[in-house]
C-alpha cells in the first residue's frame, strides 16, 4: 500500500511538472493514434464485449471524446481501443460495457466500467493500459445446501416431500443456470465395491440427472443469489405443519407418470428437466444420505449424452456366505471437468467410501452420525459462510459443510 | 355321471350277491400281539400238502368243512401255526421277530406297499411337539427346526422349498385327513389385496395348503404321512398324504402342560368308555401361547382347540355298524401391533383371526358273513370358518396421492387422499366346505389270492361366503392397491366329483408274494363356465404299487425278508378358487395430474381400464410319480430304501403378461392458475393419445418341480443290556424348479421423462436346482425299570447345494409400445431404449452354491412318576453342534447355532 502511494506521489508530481512546463501558448500537437488496452479478467473464456463506451474527457479542455463499437477490436482475452486524432493533454477516461462470457463453462455476464484519471498522453506515450478490475469472476455455482432428511410429523411419521437443494452462485458475476443439472450418485458412499472399470478419477457415475431447462440464457442467477430446487414446490405447512412451504421454488423435480400409484404434485415451479432416473417411481434424495450429491454443467446435448454416456461395471458382491461376480450395466456417467461442486454424503456408522473423485470433494458431510438416526430430521448439510458472506469451497465438505444444520427453511 | 351312475349299479349288484351256502369252516387269522388281521396267509391242509386257500383283507378264510384236516397256517414273518380247524376260530400267528412291548419314539417306515411314515403317540410323546409341523423332523430327509409360529407353516414332502410362491402347489398339493375327513383351502381367500409390507405378505397362506400350526398334537393317536402314492381313495393332491387318527375311548383325565423358547402350551382332556354300550367319548381342549420373541409382546399366535368326537359301535351276528361323529372347533390368533414407543401410533396393528367349525359323521358297515361286500363306509363332512384380518394403519402420505373410485371403466376422476388419516382394511372369508364319500371294499372270494376291491366315490364343496376385501376406499391402508371391493359370495361354488376303483392283491407262492395295489380316480370340477378348458373334463390317475417279497430267508442265523417294490402313480390337484376366480383388476392411467395451491381445484383424471385376468386355459396341477424301494428285514433289524422321481409340470404360478393401453395425456401448462374458479375444465384442453404397455398377473400351469432323490431308514432292534436301539434315517434330496412360460420384464428406468416404453419377454426363466443330503442317528434308550426314556440324535446335514438355472440375460423378443412383438437383434443392445431390456445376471450367479458338512445333536428325556400319572419331559435341540466355518469363493464363512429347549409335565388322572 505504501508504494502505491509513494508511486501516486511520483506520478502527481512528474504530472504537475509537465503541466508547468508546457506553456499554454505553445501549439497543441495532435496523436494521430493512441490505443488503450483493455484488459479483462484472465478466466473468462469467450469473453464478448458490448455497449462499449470508452469517454475521454480532457482536463485542460473538458473536451469529451467518446470512441464506440468498431473502435474496440478483439485482442487474445482482451480489446484494444483505438483513439485516432487526440489532441495531447491529460484526460480522465471511463470505460464502460458489458461482457458475457463462460465462466468455468457456465455462461454469465457482467457490466464494467473501469476509470483512469489524469492520464497524460502525448505523442510519445500514447498507449495505455486499463484493467477490468471491478469483479474477480473468481468461484461459481456451488451447492450451498441439501436437505435430504425430510420432517417428521407430529405424530412421528417421517414426510420426504419437502426435499430440496440450494444452489448458489457464489461469483460476483451473474452467472447463468440454464443446462445445469443436479445430479445423484449411483453408487452407495456406504457400499464399497471394486468396479471395473473405474472411471472415478474422470467421471462422476450417475443414477439421476434432472437439469434446469432453458435456452441458455433464461435462468440468469444475480452473484450470492441462489436457487432452490425442491422435490416437490408446493405448500407442504397444509398437510404436514412440521413442514415447509416450498410453493416459491424456484425449480421442481418433477416426475411425470401415468401410474396413480406414483402420482407426484405438479407444483406451481417450472420442472426440471428428467434426463434420467434409476426409476419410474417418484424420485426423492436419499433420506439418510447414502448417495453423493453433484450439480454440473451438461456440455452437451440430451440425446448424445443419453446415447454415449452410459457404461457397464463389473464387481464382487460379497453378503453374507454369498460372494459372486455381478454386473451392474446401464451405469450413466458426467466427465469430471463438467462438474461444478459436489459433496459427498454418508452416515458414519455405515460410511465405506467417497464416490465423487476427491478432485470434487475430498471430504464427506452428514445428517445423522448412525444408520437410521432418528435425530436427523429437520436437518441439513449447509456450506460455511466467510467473514464477507462468501461460501467456503475448498473442494473438502468435511471442512466446507456444517453437517446436522437446522434446514435453512424450516421456521426453526 | 355316466362312470358315477355305473358304479352305483355295480355296488348294488354286488351287496345283494351271497357266496354260495355249500358247508364250509371259517376262521380268522390274526396277529397274536396287535390282533390285526394277517392278510394274505396260506391255509394248507399239512397231510396232502395242498394249499386250500389264503386270509382275505380282513383275515379270514372259508374252507370246506372237512374234520379231519390238519391246518397249516403260514404267512411271511410269522412262525407257522399247526393245527385243527374249529368252527369260526381265531388263529393266532406269532411274529417271527417279536415287537411285544416295544416303545417306537420313532417314526416307522410302513410295511404296506405305499411309502409311508408312521408317527405314533409315543414318538409324540417323546418328540414334545406344539403343533403338527414339529412332527416333520422324523420322516426321512426332516431335521429339527425351531418352531416359527408367527407364520403359517406349510409342509414340503420330498422338496427343498424356497419359499417361492410360484413353487407352492407341493404344499398346496399335501391332502390332510383328519379323522377321514380332509381340511379344504380351496375357498381360502384370506389376503390382504395391495398389501406390501411384511406384517401382512408373510402370513399370507393362500394357494400354499393347509397351515400346520393349526393342527394340534395332543389328540393324535397317529399319523401315516403318505411321501409315495397313495390309494386312489384319497385325491385332490400331487405331493403327499396326511392322514391323522385321533384317540378314541380310554378312561383317563389327561393334563399337558408344555414350555419351550417361544411357546406355551396347555392341553386337557377327558376320555369316556362304555365298554357294554360300546360308546366312547373323547373330550379335548388346547391352548397354545407362542410369541415370535419372548420379549416382544405385540407379536404373537394363539391357537385353541376344541374337540369332541364320539363313537358308537354295534354288533349284530352278520354285521358291525360303527357309527363316528366328531365335533371340532379351532381357533387361531395372528397378532402383531407396530410398538407405540417406536411409531407414536398405537393404531398400526394386523389381526388374523381363523376360526373353524367342523362337522364327522362316518358311519362304518362291516359284515361278518361271507359276501362279496366286506365293509362300506360313508362319511360326511362339513365345515364352516370365520376368518378375518384386520388392519389398521395411521397412513401419513409423504406426497399427494390418489385413490382410483371408479368400479366402472372409462374416464373418470381419482379421490385425492387426505394426507392423514387412519386405515382400515378387513378381509372376511367365511369358507364353506361340505364332503360326502362313499366306500365300499368288496372280495371276490379266492382260494388263490386274497384280494379286495375298492369301489367308491367323493364329492366336495367349496364355496366362500365372506364379503372378501372391505376397506373404504377414501381411506385405503394400502394406496396402490389394484383391486377394489368385492363379495366373495359371486364367486360360484366349487364342485368336485370323484369315482374310483382299486383292486388289492396278495397271492402268496412258494417264491414269494406278490402284492399289488391298482386303481384309477376320475375327478373333475362340475359349476364352471363353459369357456373353461377343465369343464367337463375328467382327469384320470391311474395308480399302481407292486411289492414282491422273496421268500424266507436265513441270514447270520437271523430270519430275514427282503421285499421289492415300486410304483407309478398320477396324482391331481385342482385349482383354488382364488386361482380360478381371481380379483378383477383395475387397471389405472392418469390423463391429468393437475395440482393447486387450492385443493378444491386440483384434478387427477384417469383413464380406468377393468381387465379379467381369470384364466380359462387353466388346469390342474398334475404330479407323475415313480418309485422303487427295497426293504429287508434281518432278525428285526429293518432297512427301508426308496428312489423317487416326481415330475410335475402344470404347477400353478402366478405370472406377469403385457398389454398395450390408450389413454389421453392432457396439456396442462396452458391452465391460468390465477384465474381458475374451481377444477380445471377438461373440454378445451389440449391432449395427446398415448399408447402404454401396462402387466398384470394371471394363474398358469407354468411351473415345473421335479424332485427326485432317495430315502433310507435303518431301524434296528434294541440291544439288550444297554437297552438301546438305533436309528438312522435320512434322504438325499434334488429339487429341480424351472418356469416352461415367457417370463416379460419391463425396466424402471427413466429417459428422458417417460419409464422405457418396452417389455422384454425371457425365455424360461426362474428354475433353480436344490439338493442336500442328511443322517439322523438316533439312540433311544428305554429303561423300563427307571421309567426313564433317553435319545440322543445326532443330525447331520452331510451337505446342501443350490444353483440357479442359466438364464439369458438377452430377450427373445420384446414389446414395444403399440403393442407389437419384435425378434429381438443383436444390434438392439446399442439401442438407447432396447439396451435396458438386456439384464445383468453374471454366469456366477449360475455357479453352485455348496454348504457343506454341519451337525446338530438333539437330546430328549422323558421320565415317569407315581405310578405312570406323572410323566415329565424335557428336550434340548441343538445342544452341541459342529458347524466349521467354510470358505466360498474367498470369502470365509461362520455359522452359528443357538440351542433350543422346552420342558413339559403331563398328568393322567
């Protein structure tokens, strides 16, 4: 800080010295070309610049020079503006505009502007260099809550309805939703097998896949926003008064059916798109959460995926005076780069294994330290906040994850 | 009624037929230590050296009256008899190997042509039984197991059960008589439709014959249990034959008092003879108290019985009239209440209550004189149960759910249930039961052979007059139940008429006698519709067992009887009527699932679909069985070996078929939810017809049992000094299971929003092969002059092996949505969709599985006092095992066996 200050001095000084040397009598010369280099955060992939405006404002002169559009042309991850015919002086430049871009694969955006005072520019030095400082675009989406436990009513009956999942959008950019899919672990974290093939180190293997629809850019999540999607958005305090009201989620797992055994409410919410499901009953999170959790950005389409990305495993079953070869095909799988936050869940007193690679999620949280804990309901795995109300995401849940929290929307 | 019509005439000509009245001298030859008649034994006149004649079923002969004849009588195994004819005398035979006195605590195999366990009241006594399923440890193959009360107990002749339901029809397929009379399930419809959870699908007993631990002991004067081919006389059966006799007169005040791990049992009863009146009378009561764990309470059975039964003899010069009639009454008590701590509801509860009425009457005519009619017997049964279960659950829905209303098919609107409220659910059968049986045995009188013949006919009634399933269906227990209501008065009454005739030969010769048992049973079902394939058909079983006995021998100085015998027999067993006559089911689809904040404007429209899935094809189950045994005898020492194949192939089976079915799927992303008044209108909606494969079940012959194997019981005499006798007994069994019907499966998966749209059809899927191989050796030791019985049984299962049949994990065809049958291809298991079709059976699956060696050894005391009016008993299974640890395919192991012990006191006043 201190140099930064002692740098401003210099630069104020070397400033006020040339404002005395220069001699307002003398002819004012003109920089055919100046260009600023506009540099944006290194992470953004296919960044796209618009409404760009860059406003050079004379101090001497208070002339205003505004330079748009075609003057801002594309150079590797950032722009270069080009001033043509600026008459040499000092000049107070804003530039501002707005980028979208991918961030970690997902699409956001975000507006800029970005200001240097007192710039001196002269046929000599007429190049300058402004950096997009004002956001890092540094995180994501991650899974700031599941609450897979459900309630239990007055009368002691355990009511999974109310299940739901918050995202986050834990950047200082606007992010979007849109091709995001929760997805649940086929394998057991409390069944450990040996399966060949294991693609664990690349790919997340998969037993549901519901994604938020959209045409990729309809579901856009404001930075620290979050989104709630619950395994059924209805009103569940009428039925069920230990419960919550989730009629203002924001999207629904919905499961459509023909079976009246399997009737599953079509709350107000939009449905998530079911890409796949282990089964043709009503899907819900496992309530003892044996099964880890991941949200990842699908890359490609639904066909495609539902065609190529499936795989068949092979293991030893061992149970009792039974140990046999068994296959398990039809195994769906998410490549590993596609995932944006996992976590893993499991109960301690059952707990065998992690099934997301530690790459995603070193650790494991919980609801419930023994199999069939009574004590688990109401409760939910939440991510830890820091000092600023980012959530914590060291890609370990044992660290990042509050285990047994009281469910964020329960009126505990 | 053509045959039956016959029958009746031959009957009538044949009573009024009198042998010939030229002067003749009758006797009867008996067995000097049971008095039973010695059938078959050989009258020679000892100076000519001419064989006159032979006993007849009852053990008597007629010979011209000649007074100088010296008579020779001689039988296998008995010492021949020397001596004058007196007029009408009774001739004494001794048995080679005498058995005076013996005390069985065994099961004896059966010295008559049918392979058969004989159970005795003091192999009762000293087993220490609670109900009749504790009996089945003594026939070849059986071993001690702990009594499970809280779920029906079927009995598996031959069989290593799985327990698969598809496989049940041995077990339904085990007649019990009872006294003469048979115990019919064939109306028992006691299941609770829909039901899913374990309280109620694990006492259900239908289609799976007649629950033993209903049966109680402690009347039982003895049990035949028929593991080969019985006489046609009994029918309605494939796999076995119970017959129990129960005591009849005595003068004792008898008090039973019995605990073990699980049970207790209290038993009384009073006899009566009026030996001048030749009246007896028999009154009996029990009350069994068993509970699945001693520390639970809420789960429990109890049993009571009733019993009176009564006879009545008369004696006249030509003939004796013996008149039984027994009234019977049994009550059973499945209890089991969810625990109020754990579920905070004390409503969650399922009773099963049985109560049954029955009615004997057998009246017996036996004549003295020397016509073609011996003996004839009637016997009239009926019986009538009130049975009901009951449960009751508090059903908290986890999400909205529907109950179907409609009993008619269409559109129509589902109830959306509450999401709290108490279910109910009964299901009350009152079956009715009605038996008539006429026999009569008649000789056509032989000096060759003695010979009879068995004539008679059956009829019997089924009928059910319980309301069936009765639940509200607002408030249903079960919220996918597939049924709705129905009276099982609708159902007609089952009628089964039966005629049969049986020739019984034993011709003595001088290399050996020659017995042979032939007979043929009719049977078929009366009241069926005519598109059933069984009306008016006969099913014939013709069964025939043939026994050679070589003539006397001598081994190690010993006398000694070897007989051959075998046998071929038919054996059938008709449908249920529930496998007849099957719920209808309601067949579902949603068209609309509409849900608002409101609930007055929700709206669930179905699309209702009612399908029959009575099955007319059906027909009876049918058990072909064959079988050779070998019997010696040396000195008393007594082996028993006997191969048997049994092949059923029309076992009945519950199975799954596929039909296409249309509905409309409206588009409700249209409605305004804002702007509704009450339930959405259906008129403007938008739709779609779809096409969707829905299965359902329906009874087939399609399961196959095939059990094969060999039984061996080595009896021998008990060895003096140390009092003692063996036994060893045991069975190598094989059981093949395999399904000769299409199995279809459709997978659950979803993709992309809809379930797979396809069924997979599998050829033979489902068999298994079981076998296991045992040895019992049992010591009992009997010391009369301490009062003291002892047996040590050491039961070894030398091993058991299971191994599923090979299945394909491909299809042979599948079905898609519209309906239509492909072939399946290869490249189909690439197919997006197709490729679930293809199942992940791995070939160790099909790998056997073996259990090797493991052994049990059981003791039992029984201990007299006071002069035989107190009799304690005690009895420890389990009480030293060898069970080593084994190693299957890596992975060790360990077994573990906990003993099992009870005492009892029983007191004779």
């Amino acid at each position: 800080m201190k140099k930064f200050i002692l740098n401003g001095i210099i630069v104020m000084l070397t400033a006020a010295m040339c404002l005395t040397s220069c001699s307002s009598d003398d002819p004012i010369p003109v920089i055919p070309t100046s260009m600023v280099t506009l540099e944006i955060p290194a992470n953004l992939e296919n960044a796209v610049l618009s409404n760009a405006v860059a406003k050079l404002t004379n101090v001497q002169t208070n002339q205003v020079t505004t330079v748009e559009g075609a003057a801002f042309l594309k150079d590797g991850n950032g722009y270069k503006i080009m001033c043509n015919d600026l008459e040499a002086g000092t000049y107070n430049i804003v530039v501002t505009g707005h980028l979208d871009f991918t961030l970690n694969g997902v699409a956001g955006q975000k507006d800029f502007e970005v200001t240097s005072d007192n710039v001196v520019l002269s046929e000599t030095s007429h190049d300058l260099k402004m950096v997009v400082s004002t956001f890092t675009a540094q995180g994501g989406f991650v899974i700031s809550e599941i609450f897979f436990t459900g309630t239990m009513s007055p009368e002691g009956r355990t009511y999974s309805g109310d299940q739901y999942i918050i995202i986050t959008n834990n950047s200082d950019v606007t992010l979007y939703a849109d091709s995001i899919a929760v997805l649940e672990s086929a394998f057991l974290t409390t069944t450990k097998e040996d399966y060949t093939p294991d693609i664990m180190s690349t790919h997340f293997s998969v037993q549901a896949c519901y994604m938020i629809p959209g045409n990729g850019k309809s579901v856009p999540v404001e930075p620290g926003q979050s989104l709630k999607l619950a395994v059924n958005a209805i009103n569940h305090t009428t039925e069920q008064p230990n419960s919550i009201d989730l009629s203002n989620a924001d999207f629904e797992f919905y499961d459509e059916t023909s079976n009246p055994n399997f009737t599953d409410p079509d709350g107000e919410a939009p449905n998530l798109d079911k890409w796949y499901c282990y089964t043709a009953t009503v899907y819900q999170f496992h309530s003892r959460g044996f099964n880890s959790m991941a949200i990842a950005k699908m890359k490609t389409g639904k066909e495609d995926w539902l065609e190529n990305y499936v795989y068949d495993a092979t293991y030893l079953f061992v149970f009792g005076d039974f140990s046999r070869e068994m296959t398990k095909s039809g195994i769906y799988k998410v490549p590993n780069e596609w995932i944006l936050d996992g976590v893993n869940l499991s109960v301690e007193s059952v707990r065998e294994w992690n099934v997301l690679d530690a790459s995603i999620d070193a650790g494991w949280t919980y609801c419930g330290k023994v199999d069939r804990d009574e004590t688990r309901f109401n409760k939910s795995v939440i991510r830890k906040q820091d000092a600023n109300g980012k959530y914590i995401d060291t890609n370990n849940s044992t660290n990042d994850f509050i285990p047994e929290a009281p469910a964020s929307l329960l009126n505990n | 009624m053509q045959l039956i019509r016959h029958i009746i005439l031959s009957l009538l000509v044949l009573v009024t037929q009198l042998a010939d009245a030229q002067a003749l001298i009758r006797g009867t030859v008996l067995d000097a230590e049971t008095l039973e008649p010695v059938i078959g034994a050989t009258i020679t006149d000892v100076k000519q050296g001419k064989a006159l004649t032979v006993t007849q079923a009852d053990g008597t002969f007629a010979i011209p009256k000649n007074n100088e004849v010296q008579l020779r009588i001689s039988s296998i195994g008995y010492k021949t008899l020397v001596t004058a004819p007196t007029a009408d005398g009774r001739y004494l035979l001794h048995a080679e190997v005498s058995q005076l006195g013996e005390v069985v605590v065994t099961a004896q195999e059966n010295r008559g042509l049918t392979t058969s366990s004989k159970i005795e009241k003091h192999a009762m006594e000293h087993l220490q039984p609670s109900s009749f399923s504790d009996l089945l440890e003594l026939i070849p193959g059986g071993r001690s197991i702990d009594p499970s009360l809280s779920t029906p107990n079927n009995i598996h002749i031959r069989e290593i059960s799985t327990g698969n339901s598809n496989y049940a029809t041995s077990s339904l397929g085990t007649s019990f008589i009872i006294d003469g009379a048979p115990i019919s399930t064939g109306a028992n419809m006691q299941y609770l439709a829909g039901a899913w959870d374990d309280m109620a699908t694990s006492r259900d007993n239908t289609n799976a014959g007649v629950d033993m631990r209903g049966i109680s002991t402690d009347d039982i004067e003895s049990v035949e249990i028929v593991r080969g081919i019985p006489s046609v006389e009994y029918g309605d059966l494939t796999s076995g034959l119970v017959k129990i006799e129960r005591r009849r007169g005595g003068h004792d005040l008898k008090f039973r008092l019995k605990a073990d791990m699980g049970s207790k049992l209290f038993y009384a009863a009073k006899d009566f003879e009026w030996e001048k009146h030749h009246l007896t009378l028999n009154l009996s009561a029990d009350y069994l108290d068993a509970k699945a764990d001693p520390r639970n309470r809420l789960e429990n059975y109890k049993r009571v019985t009733f019993s009176t039964r009564l006879r009545k003899n008369w004696e006249h010069k030509d003939y004796s009239l013996t008149l039984s009639s027994n009234i019977d009454f049994s009550k059973s008590l499945d209890n089991d209440k969810e625990d109020i701590d754990q579920t905070y509801s004390a409503e969650d509860s399922y009773r099963s209550s049985y109560n049954r009425y029955a009615l004997l009457n057998a009246l017996q005519y036996k004549s003295k004189q020397n016509s073609w009619l011996k003996s004839a017997e009637l016997t009239v049964s009926a019986s009538l149960e009130n049975d009901l279960i009951e449960r009751t659950r508090l059903v908290q829905l986890s999400r909205m759910t529907v109950a179907p209303l409609s009993k008619e098919e269409g559109e129509n609107d589902a109830y959306i249930l509450p999401f709290k409220y108490m279910g109910h659910h009964e299901v009350e059968g009152k079956p009715v039961n009605a038996y008539v049986k006429l026999n009569a045995r008649l000789q056509i009188p032989n000096n060759r052979l003695s010979n009879t013949l068995l004539l008679g006919t059956d009829w019997n009634l089924d009928k059910n007059l319980g309301r069936g399933q009765v639940f509200d269906p607002h408030t249903p227990v079960y919220t996918s139940i597939s049924s709705r209501a129905r009276s099982l008065k609708e159902i007609p009454a089952n009628h089964r008429m039966s005629a049969y005739a049986e020739e019984n030969l034993k011709w003595p010769t001088s290399i050996g006698t020659l017995e042979a048992t032939a007979g043929i049973r009719g049977t078929m079902l009366l009241n069926l519709d005519n598109d059933y394939k069984m009306n008016g058909k006969v099913y014939w079983d013709p069964r025939v067992n043939i026994g050679y006995t070589l003539p006397r021998l001598s081994i190690f100085g010993k006398p000694t009887f070897i007989r051959i015998a075998g046998g071929i027999g038919q054996h059938t067993k008709m449908p249920t009527m529930e496998q007849l006559f099957p719920d209808l089911l309601y067949i579902d689809f949603i068209q609309l699932n509409y849900y608002h904040d409101n609930p007055d404007y929700r709206r669930i429209n179905l699309m209702t679909y009612i399908v029959n899935p009575r099955n007319t094809a059906l027909e009876p189950a049918r058990n072909l069985k064959k079988e050779v045994s070998i019997d010696i005898n040396i000195g008393g020492n007594r082996l028993a070996i006997t191969a048997f194949r049994e092949k059923m192939t029309s076992g009945f089976r519950m199975q799954s078929y596929y039909r296409t079915f249309q509905y409309k799927q409206y588009d409700a992303s249209g409605i305004n939810a804002a702007s509704l008044t009450g339930q959405p209108s259906l008129i403007d909606l938008p739709f779609t017809v779809i096409n969707e494969l829905a299965g359902y079940g329906n009874y087939t012959n399609g399961s196959m049992t095939l059990k094969e194997g060999i039984e061996y019981t080595l009896e021998t005499k008990r060895f003096p000094v140390i009092l003692t006798r063996l036994t060893i007994n045991g069975a190598y069994f094989r059981t093949t299971y395999d399904n000769s019907i299409v199995d279809s499966y459709r997978p659950s998966q979803v993709i992309d929003n809809r379930q797979i749209q396809y069924v997979g059809l599998y050829a033979n899927d489902d068999g298994s092969v079981r076998e296991s191989f045992n040895t019992n050796f049992t010591l009992d030791t009997d010391v009369p002059r301490l009062k003291l019985g002892f047996s040590i049984s050491a039961q070894c299962m030398w091993f058991t092996t299971s191994q599923r049949k090979e299945v394909n994990n491909y299809p042979v065809q599948y079905i898609a949505p519209d309906g239509s049958i492909h072939d399946w291809q290869e490249s189909d298991a690439d197919d997006m969709y197709l490729r679930w079709l293809v199942r992940d059976y791995t070939p160790s699956l099909f790998e056997k599985n073996r259990v090797p060696f493991a052994m049990n050894v059981n003791m039992k005391v029984t201990k007299k006092l006071f002069d035989d009016r107190l009799h304690v008993a005690m009895f420890c299974n389990k009480l030293w095992d060898y069970t080593p640890d084994y190693d299957s395919r890596g992975t060790t192991i360990r077994r573990h066996v906990t003993p099992y012990f009870g005492l009892e006191m029983n007191i004779k006043l």
